[in-house]
C-alpha cells in the first residue's frame, strides 16, 4: 500500500515524500493533531519508504525489506500487548528487545523509564539489518517525568542512523525542550468527503447510514472504519427515548407516563465500563438539537438518520432545555469518578426539564 493509498492530510503526506526523495530525515520528527488521522500509519510509511528496494521516493509493501519492516512493527506490537497483560508493572519491562524499527507504547499509564532507557542504548548502536533506525514512540506526552531527561538527551545529539518520531494528539503537553528538537508536523481532520469516498468504496452501508458514519467520525479514518452501525444505535437508543420522554411535555403526572423516562434513566446509567462514550453520544446530540433551533438542519447535524425527531424535540425544548439538559450532562460527567447514583441523576434531570417545559407552556 504505497504512499497514494493514505487518506487525507496531503501536507503532512507531501513532507514525507519530500524527505524520502531527498533522503534527508531529521532526527526528530513531531506527528501532532486528533487521533485517528494517520499519524502512526504515515509514520510506519515513511520507515518503508526509507528502505524499500523496489519504489524509488515510495514504498511497495511486497519487497523483502517492506515485509521485514512490518514484521519488526508487528512483532513490537504483539509484545507490547504481551507486556500490558503481566500483572506486576515492574515485570513488564524485563527482557526488552528493539528492533531497528520499533513501536514504543505505554506499557502503564505511562512509557516507562526503562523503555526510554533502552532506546537510548539501542540508539548508539549501528542498526541490524537496515540502513536507518526509526523508532516511533506513541503517545509521548505518557512518557514518565523521570525519562523526560533522558529522551530529551537523544533527541539533542541524535545518532546519524535514528530518527525518532513522537506521535501525541497536543503538541503543548510535551516539554518546550522536547518540541525544540523536533520538525513538527501538524495533522488535521480528515475532511468528510475522503471519509465518505472510503466508506461508500465497502459498500456496507445505505446513503443515509454513510453520512451517519463519516460525521459520527467527525475527521478520524480509524473511526470511521472500525464503526458499527448496530452498535451505536443500540448505544444511542436510550438517549433517544430519553430525550423523546423529556421534550413531549407530559400533561399529567401519572405512572404510566414517567415509565419511559425512568426506563431511558436506568439504561443510561446501566454501563458503567462504557459511560464516558455514552456521554459523547449524549453530547452529539445535543449539538445536533441545538444546530437544529438555531441553523435549521444541515452539514453540522451528525445524527442526520434522525432528523425529523430532532427537529421536533428542538422546537419542544427550546434553548433553555438544550442548556439544561447540557449542564446535567456536565455534571454526569464530573461525577463520573465517584461512586455516584447516575440513574438517579438522569431521572432528576429528565424531571427538572419536563417540570421547566410545563411552566413555560402555561
């Protein structure tokens, strides 16, 4: 899969060609924007197209030297995931081996000592099999407080046969000293239409259902292929009632007619494990609803499969509902990391916006 197969970010794309054509890589290389948008693929490219025996200023993923390539990323891959599975921390670095081309990854919450420690020692040393090291470190802003100084140390006099590249969502959670050093290449969201093209080219989902994917992706490739229409809208059902149970403005306080809104309350609240992307979808809607009232429906609208009731529950709710409904969402996610009752939350919220809508409708 040559350089042409890699969707969207032509800029960042067009830098790396340049430096395969040239042969002049530095030795550190910043890969910063949201995730999702090819950093590590394009980083993984550029190592192939560095060494690649057959495409001159590419790659062709079918030489000899491409397959070893992406048997060295593989590799490190399936021994990171090995590491992350061995219960005592300090375990899970015994035994690290780099490869001349090597993913480093947080093995804890953080890149450890020991992992930068060792890339510093394999780092001085003349490559195995290639002509260049490229060691890509993922998520850089994780690597522990008390291997800052040592990355930063080989990222000042780097060896001539290594180039690091960093990959990091925020360039700014990284050290000024550490951003110093490095060529910075600034990645953005994959524009809708590339995300629409790629989709549409698995032919897996109707017209409407395409523009309910790319913009649930909102710019990110990886999103968008790994995404599961089933699953979303069996993520996104509760809220649907939820939100149909609040907006139709119920005129009598019987059981029956709050049934709905406990019911959307309890499944809510019911996955815990989940409950940060439950809020996103809870969010995305809401933006969507509030798009609605003030622009009318449009591009911005993600949730376009369910456009007619969104027009509805916008015009029943109004801006002070959206606004209300937006600050309990807030406070869910504020008080996600106690040991709080969610459903209990929901219904109150879902309570409090059904009791504001009665008072302004009288």
């Amino acid at each position: 899969m040559p350089f042409d197969s890699f969707i969207g970010n032509p800029k960042a794309l067009a830098n790396m060609r340049e430096m395969v054509a040239s042969r002049r890589v530095p030795g550190g290389l910043l890969f910063s924007g949201p995730d999702g948008v090819g950093k590590k693929t394009l980083a993984r490219m550029l190592a192939k197209a560095l060494v690649c025996e057959r495409n001159e200023g590419d790659f062709c993923d079918a030489c000899p030297r491409c397959r070893k390539a992406e048997e060295m990323f593989s590799a490190a891959e399936e021994d990171l995931a090995r590491r992350r599975e061995i219960k005592e921390a300090a375990r899970r670095v015994e035994g690290l081996v780099y490869f001349d081309f090597q993913i480093i990854e947080p093995l804890t919450r953080f890149i450890l000592t020991e992992q930068i420690r060792q890339l510093r020692q394999v780092a001085f040393t003349r490559p195995f099999e290639f002509p260049r090291r490229i060691f890509i470190i993922d998520d850089a802003q994780r690597v522990h407080w008390q291997a800052v100084d040592l990355l930063l140390k080989v990222l000042e006099e780097p060896p001539e046969t290594t180039s690091f590249i960093l990959i990091c969502s925020n360039p700014y959670e990284l050290r000024p000293t550490i951003r110093s050093r490095c060529l910075q290449i600034l990645f953005q969201p994959v524009h809708e239409s590339a995300i629409l093209e790629m989709l549409a080219e698995q032919k897996r989902l109707n017209k409407t259902q395409l523009a309910l994917a790319a913009r649930v992706a909102s710019g990110s490739v990886a999103k968008a292929r790994g995404f599961d229409l089933a699953a979303y809208e069996q993520r996104r059902r509760p809220w649907l009632e939820f939100l149909e149970a609040v907006a139709r403005r119920v005129p009598a306080f019987s059981a029956a007619d709050w049934r709905p809104l406990f019911d959307s309350a309890k499944s809510l609240a019911d996955s815990r494990d989940d409950f940060e992307a439950t809020l996103g979808i809870g969010y995305s809607l809401l933006r969507d609803l509030l798009h609605v009232l003030l622009q009318g429906p449009g591009t911005e609208v993600t949730n376009v499969d369910v456009l007619p009731r969104l027009q509805a529950w916008a015009g029943s709710l109004g801006l002070q509902g959206i606004e209300l409904l937006k600050s309990g969402l807030d406070q869910a996610h504020r008080l996600q990391i106690r040991n709080v009752n969610q459903q209990l939350g929901f219904e109150a919220l879902g309570l409090e916006v059904c009791a504001r809508s009665r008072a302004l409708a009288r």
